[in-house]
C-alpha cells in the first residue's frame, strides 16, 4: 500500500495525468510542415511527383461539396465543410457533430447540440470551379439532424429537395497495410483567403466566407491506430489515420478515394503524440463503414456496436504502430497536443506552452504530506512503545 501511494504522489508530483487522460483537444494539421491545401481554381501540383487528380473528379466530387453555416446562441458563427450523400432515403449531408455544438472541437464526450443547429444553418453548394463562388443556398430540413459523438458524425437532409448528385461510400475499410491515394473537396478557414458573398443573392448571408479548396498532394491513407492508443480519445478505434493538409474549417470535409472517388470516411480533426517538430501526427477521419453503420443503424444499437467494437476491435482493421509521418509547427497547425501528460495550449498562432495541472499537483502533495505525517506517527509510536 505505501509503495502505491508513493508511485502515485511521485507521478502526481511529475504534473501528469498517467493512463486518466480519456480526451486531448485534437485540431487539423498540416503533415510534414509544407502546406499542401489548393485553392480550387489553382491546382496545379508544386511537386512533379505527385498525380493530380482529373479534372472530371474534381468536378464531381466539388458538386457535392457544401459550405454549412450555422449560427449559434453563444453568438459565435461556425463554418465547416460537409459533402452530400446517396442514402435509402434519399440525398444526406454528412458533416461533424461539432459543426453544430458550442464546444469548437471534436469531443467524443459531448452530447446534444446547439438549440440553433439545423434551425439556422445554412448551406452554400454548387460551388463554380473558376471563381469558388457558390450557385444556390438552402437550408437544414426542419428535424432531419441526428448525431452521434463518439464518430463525431451529424446527418441532415435539405430543405430544398431533390439532387441528382451524391458521394457513395467505399463498400470495405482499407487493409491496415493499405496506403491509398486520397484527396478533400473543403473549406478550409484561411480570413485572408475569404471569398465575398454577393448578399443581393443570398441575403442573410456573412459577408465573407471561406472559399472551396483541395487537398490532394502528399495525401494517403495511413492504417489505424493501435489498441494501446485508444484511451488517448475514444474516437480512436472507428477512426482511419491520414495525411492530407487540413486546417479549421476543413471539419467535416469527405476523405476521398481518389481512383474511384468513393468516400473513405468524414474527417474530424487530427492528433499529434508529443510537441517536437518530428513528433507523430495524423489528420483522422471516421471511417466509411462506421458512416454506413451510423446512417442504417438506430442509435441505441449503434451505441452498443460502437462499445462492442472497441472492447474488441477487428482484427482487420487495427493499426501496427507504423509511423506514416511527421508534423511541423505552421501557422496552419494549431492546439497541439502531447499525449499521456502535459497538454500543449496556445494564446497565439507561433506562441506554445505546455500547461500543467494544477489540481493534480496539488493532490500530489497532499498525498506526500499524508504519507509523511503516517510515518512520522508510526516512528513516533514505536519510539514510546521502546521507552514504555
């Protein structure tokens, strides 16, 4: 018992929060350090090795891109990048649940949403591939959006009917040794980058916005996580690892199969194991089968196959531990995170520091003071039991 209380004072003491830690602020990161994110309309690839994708799948993936817009009452207004989808029930948009939550990022432990979410969301598609410029704005069908946290997936119909184009989902995850070739239609949130919208034919609209971008170079697939990592955030087990450049704004956006411009899953952020400038990182998405199973299963039975799932993954689809690649400070990467003890915070885009926990220090000490004043007990009770 005391040698447990001391391990446990002594890590305590240390600032860390060893194996307790069941959620790191997660963001999206720019792989490698150079910024591969393309603006739609100027694509053309920087490095000679890499294959650009047709303009014909570009085009038919950016016809189902969308731009969601979604006021909240915390007064905040939130852009996230979604894409429409085939479904039994007709055309969806799949996007993050935290596109439409006062918690800015993924959190597989949040629940609910924004009061005004879907209410007064608003959608710009249609985007023109020359001027990134949207052609028609509609709006979230009245009591379509569901959700679930721990896939960090949301799902809503438009008010605006029927359309003929949709993304379909990949009928089988990756081999864990598979490294496909991917690329995202999004919106990445750059404010110098911000198209104006034309508020003559979209009133109500925000006076900029961001504009249609494309990632597709140094953009592969990268297996799955390990078990061992999945209490780091338990998105993790339904999550496939990957190195396309995102950045805020760019949540939501449809990780895509660039052969067959099947979706290969919805991305939701990335994560980065440590604070150096090689330290491994990853953009994530939730995977294409766990997006069918939530769009077919009801929610109680998808949260018990989720739990399921993790207690036992598949063997299948679980990661060797392989890293795929490395993550540089930018002004495009932002929160960073370092798993296991000190979360890295920022105050600005080049300022970084590593915050402790302050009440586990100070449990820390109190454990050593209570262990301290025991042995001081027991000593003196063995001094008065010698002089007796």
């Amino acid at each position: 018992m005391k040698k447990f209380s001391l391990l446990m004072a002594t890590m305590c003491l240390a600032g860390c929060k060893p194996s307790l830690i069941s959620h790191l602020r997660t963001t999206a990161y720019i792989i490698g350090g150079k910024d591969n994110i393309r603006r739609i309309e100027d694509r053309t690839p920087v490095d000679p090795a890499a294959v650009a994708p047709t303009e014909d799948l570009i085009k038919r993936i950016a016809e189902t891109a969308v731009l969601i817009v979604t006021p909240l009452t915390t007064g905040e207004t939130r852009f996230c990048s979604g894409n429409i989808y085939k479904s039994a029930n007709g055309p969806v948009v799949l996007t993050n649940r935290h596109c439409f939550s006062p918690d800015k990022e993924h959190s597989a432990s949040a629940v609910g949403f924004d009061p005004w979410a879907c209410e007064k969301t608003q959608i710009y598609r249609g985007f023109d591939l020359a001027t990134a410029q949207p052609s028609i704005k509609t709006t979230c069908e009245k009591g379509s959006l569901r959700v679930n946290p721990k896939l960090d997936l949301a799902v809503f119909k438009l008010a605006d009917g029927a359309i003929e184009n949709g993304l379909e989902l990949r009928a089988t995850d990756p081999a864990p040794a598979e490294r496909l070739r991917a690329l995202i239609v999004h919106f990445p949130d750059v404010e110098s980058q911000r198209i104006r919208m034309d508020i003559t034919k979209f009133p109500g609209a925000p006076a900029t916005a961001p504009r249609m971008a494309v990632t597709f170079e140094d953009c592969n697939t990268a297996g799955y996580f390990k078990p061992d990592a999945y209490s780091v955030d338990p998105s993790l087990p339904y999550a496939i690892r990957h190195t396309c450049d995102m950045i805020k704004g760019s949540s939501g956006s449809t990780l895509v199969d660039a052969s067959t411009g099947e979706s290969l899953g919805v991305n939701w952020g990335g994560i980065k194991f440590g604070d150096t400038p090689t330290s491994e990182a990853y953009n994530i998405a939730t995977r294409a089968g766990l997006v069918a199973s939530f769009l077919a299963m009801p929610e109680s039975d998808l949260d018990k196959f989720l739990l399921a799932l993790a207690e036992k993954p598949p063997e299948g689809l679980v990661g060797n531990g392989e890293a795929d690649a490395t993550t540089e400070r930018s002004s495009k990467s932002r929160h960073l995170s370092a798993a296991g003890c000190a979360r890295i915070s920022t105050h600005d885009e080049n300022n970084y520091k590593i915050t402790m926990d302050a009440g586990w220090l100070l449990l820390g000490a109190s454990l050593v003071l209570c262990i301290s004043r025991r042995r001081e007990s027991c000593l003196a009770k063995k001094r008065q039991q010698a002089h007796d």
